[in-house]
C-alpha cells in the first residue's frame, strides 16, 4: 500500500512537470520567464488756421468764375492720370481669355475691375497716380497678384501675369477592412517583447482589436511556436529536467536529452495550436488577452482571473473560454503518446492536469495585468478602457 501511495506521488509529480512545460511555452506562457499698434498713430490732422478776421469782401461776377475749375485746369489733372496695361497668359505662354482682373489703389476702398481680352490683355485709363494691386483670377488657375506704382502721367506696362494651374486637393478617406485592420494590429503585437526578447505576441493593448481570422489565428501561433527564444526555453528546460533525471525512461546522454527536448517541443506546440489556433478557428473564439489596465486592483485581479475560463468572441462578445479549457484537456491527453510508459497519466490525472493548466493560465493573466507591461519596451501608446 506504501509503494502504491509512493507511486501515485511520483506520478503525480511527473505529470505537474508536464502541464507546466506545456503552459511554460503555450500561448500565454512565455510570460513566466519574465519576472512626454495695438499702438495707435493718432494721425496728425490737418487743422484750417484760423483765418484772421477780414473784412469781407463783396466779389463780383468776373471773381467768382475764377473760383471755378475751368477747362484748362481739367485738363491740368488729366495730364497727372496714368493707364495701366497688361496681359494674362498661361504657363505655357498662350493667352488667358476672360480673366477677371481687380485694381485696387491705396487709400481708395472701391476697386475697378475688368476681364482680359481675346488676346490676353487689358487695360484700366485715368489710373490716378501712387500704389496699386492687381489681382487676376481664372476658373482653374491659382490667383496671381501684381503690386507696382504708377507715376503722373505714366502708361505702365505691366510684365506678363503667368496664372499656374489650380491644384486639385482630393480627400480620399481610406477605410480598413476587418482582415487588413487585424493584420497591422497583429504586426503590433508580433513586436512585444518581455525584457525585449521574449515573445508575448498572445496579449493586446488595444481594448477593441478587430478580430482575427483562422489563417492570422494560425499564422500567430506558428510565429510563437518557431520563435528563436522558444527554442532556446525548450532547450534549456530539457537540460534541466535531463540533470535532475525527470522521465528517466528517456534515459541520459544525447539520446535522452533528444528525447527531452522533443516532447518538451511538442508540448508546446501542441497546446499552442490546439489551445490558440485550432479551437479558436473552430469556436470563432479570441486567443488573445485583452490587457485592461484601469480600475481598482481588485477589479483588474478577478479580471484577469476569470479570462482564464471566459474569452472575446469573434463576435466581440464575452462567452465562455472553451478553447482554453478544452485545449487544456486535450494536449494533456494527446502527451501521453510520445511519453514513456511510465510516466504517462491516467485519464484521471489528465483531468486534475488539466484543471491545474487552467489554474496557471490565470496565474498568467495576472502576471500579465500588473507586470509583463511594465517589462515591455516600446510598446504603442494605447489608451486602456474597461472591456
């Protein structure tokens, strides 16, 4: 009765080893090897002198027509007004045909405005002498402005007004599908690095992912499952069990430490697919943890906790985790092909490991929620929100 006790513990150790070598590299596992004028100008006015008092005057008929402006000193101004011409082409050097074209002088708040000719040109007469702006326009062309002074009695050529063609500003607005909005986030993830070589590609920081599709479930979990620093784990474990002489019906030397590494491998490999990639396929179910990152300690603790048996569906909703539970099952029992007789278990222990798998999934979600984040680096700035 003492060997048969004796013997059920030793099992029951073997198959613990087990269930943590597959959650230590699973989907959710690698966690576990981790622990920014106003001045004014008061214009001076121009202030009449007072005129002193005279005596007025009486003016006669001949006095008050040299008040007026005769025709000589109308003529006098006219002889101070100058023209402006000019003509509107395009780049290319050919005319601009009814190009609107607006004058407007200093001082002077109403503008002349006129359209450019068969030939391009235009001209503006009695142009008062000072400062003056052109501004032409044309349907399809860029406005253009010419700003000169014109001088008494000039006739100012103006040099040719070039009009470029207007450019055309389109808003295109480019919308993302599901499948293309998933694969840049996956891109995302596939860059999470604990310590910044470990993977932890099966956790988002993005609340509202959108949902992956069969190929990016499997795409995900082959990634995991070749990962360079997978490897390495797998190897270092196999080490460590082949020293203390764990299923030593594997034997030592390189044979057992083949042997080792090779159902250690594919525990891993395994649980990923079935538990990441197969289930989830099958269930339309989400693999991934959903980080939640606000609240109380508390509330992100049973969080965390209870994503090890409910997961997001495909469809956004939460729902039961039957990937995880069931994968959990199944790669325990599928383990027991590959090792040694003696250390298989039975179909009970394949039941208490693989309720001891969903208990370190947990585990693993709270190392998730309180600290992998912290070990990180570089991760994209995305605001947390309760899911």
């Amino acid at each position: 009765m003492g060997t048969m006790s004796f013997a059920k513990k030793d099992s029951c150790k073997k198959s613990l080893g087990r269930i943590i070598r597959r959650h230590r590299f699973g989907a959710d596992s690698l966690v576990w090897l981790t622990l920014g004028v106003l001045g004014w100008a008061h214009p001076t006015l121009a202030r009449p002198q007072q005129a002193p008092n005279i005596p007025q005057i009486e003016t006669t008929p001949s006095d008050t027509h040299g008040t007026d402006t005769s025709p000589a000193q109308q003529s006098s101004d006219q002889q101070f007004s100058g023209s402006l011409i000019g003509t509107v082409v395009d780049k290319t050097g050919a005319a601009v045909v009814g190009a609107r074209v607006k004058l407007t002088r200093e001082g002077n708040s109403q503008a002349q405005e006129l359209e450019s000719g068969d030939d391009g040109q235009f001209t503006f007469t009695s142009i008062p002498p000072g400062p003056f702006q052109l501004t032409v326009t044309a349907a399809s062309f860029s406005t253009q402005t010419f700003s000169g002074t014109l001088h008494p009695g000039e006739i100012c050529v103006v040099p040719q007004i070039a009009l470029a063609i207007a450019a055309n500003v389109t808003q295109v607005q480019v919308t993302l599908s599901t499948v293309e909005l998933a694969e840049v986030q996956i891109k995302e993830e596939e860059k999470q690095r604990v310590l910044g070589f470990i993977p932890n590609f099966y956790v988002s920081y993005i609340p509202n992912a959108a949902p992956l599709n069969s190929k990016q479930k499997f795409e995900l979990a082959w990634k995991t499952s070749i990962d360079p620093v997978t490897f390495g784990l797998v190897g270092a474990t196999a080490g460590i069990e082949q020293a203390a002489d764990q299923y030593n019906g594997f034997g030592q030397g390189a044979q057992g430490y083949g042997a080792r590494y090779g159902t250690a491998f594919a525990d891993s490999f395994i649980s990923t697919f079935i538990g990441a990639a197969i289930l989830p396929s099958l269930l339309k179910q989400d693999p991934r943890y959903f980080y939640k990152g606000t609240g109380s300690t508390k509330s992100r603790l049973l969080y965390a906790i209870a994503n090890a048996v409910i997961c997001k569906g495909d469809n956004g909703r939460w729902q039961p985790n039957y990937s995880n539970v069931l994968g959990s099952f199944a790669a325990g029992g599928i383990s027991n092909l590959y090792y040694p007789p003696k250390d298989r278990s039975g179909a009970a222990l394949t039941f208490e490991n693989g309720f001891i798998g969903i208990g370190t999934s947990a585990a693993a979600n709270v190392i998730q929620e309180f600290l992998i984040r912290k070990l990180t680096p570089n991760l994209p700035n995305h605001s947390p929100s309760n899911p």
